[in-house]
C-alpha cells in the first residue's frame, strides 16, 4: 500500500522565464529538514505495518519534489514592497485592478488550497461589492 503526504516547504523556488522557457531556482537546504521528517514518517508507518518503505528515487538520488498546489507569483502584502496585492486583492497603485486567485497566496499552506482560495475570492468580491466598485 503506497503512503502519500503533503507537507509545507520552505518555500523559497522562484520561477521566471529565461529566453522564453520557464526556470525554477530553488535551494533544497531550505526544505530538508521538513522533506527527511516525511521520509522518517514512512518508514515509521512501513515499519508498524510491517511493508516496505520506498523513497521516490527524484527524492533520494537528485532532492528534487513535486508541488501538487504551486500558488503565488501575484503576492498579497502590505506594501508594494513585499507583495503586488493588499489584504484586499487590491494592485498596489492601480485603483480598482484586483487579483482573486490562487496566485496572491504568498507561501505554500501544506494541503489543498482550493477552499483558501474560495473564502479569498468571496472576500474580495464581498469588499469590492461593500465599497461601492
């Protein structure tokens, strides 16, 4: 029986584009610490279930991971110096320019987004509609 888990890097990748092919820049020293307790977690549970634990070779061989739910990009801060959105989904310094989604999630949040992302939007939409926009 496989065992699955989700568990909240450092969440310190950054993703651009370099001559129009998208790039990750990511520093596993970060996430270790969280990414070997996950690996620690299933040999436990293959231990107690007496079956066998086997770390996917991307992990063991080359540290590298999967993100089920990437979010970000469109940061939520507050000031235009730490992110592009305010608590509001508001742009910084363009009225009435607003960002609802997944992308103005700053950090990972360690499991399925998608009702974060929901009570976001129904936020947002809930002040734009209050102030009258």
């Amino acid at each position: 029986m496989p065992w699955f888990a989700q568990a909240r890097d450092a969440a310190d990748g950054r993703l651009s584009l370099q001559d129009g092919k998208l790039a990750l820049e990511w520093d596993v020293a970060g996430s270790m610490p969280t990414m070997e307790a996950v690996v620690h977690m299933h040999q436990r549970l293959a231990r107690a279930t007496e079956g066998m634990a086997l770390t996917p070779l991307t992990w063991t061989i080359t540290h590298d991971l999967i993100t089920p739910h990437p979010l970000g990009g469109c940061n939520m801060g507050r000031t235009s110096a730490d992110g592009v959105v305010g608590h509001n989904g508001e742009v910084f310094g363009c009225r009435n320019l607003y960002v609802a989604d997944g992308s103005i999630v700053p950090k990972a949040i360690g499991l399925n987004p998608s009702r974060t992302i929901a009570a976001l939007a129904e936020r947002i939409a809930a002040g734009i509609v209050a102030d009258g926009r």
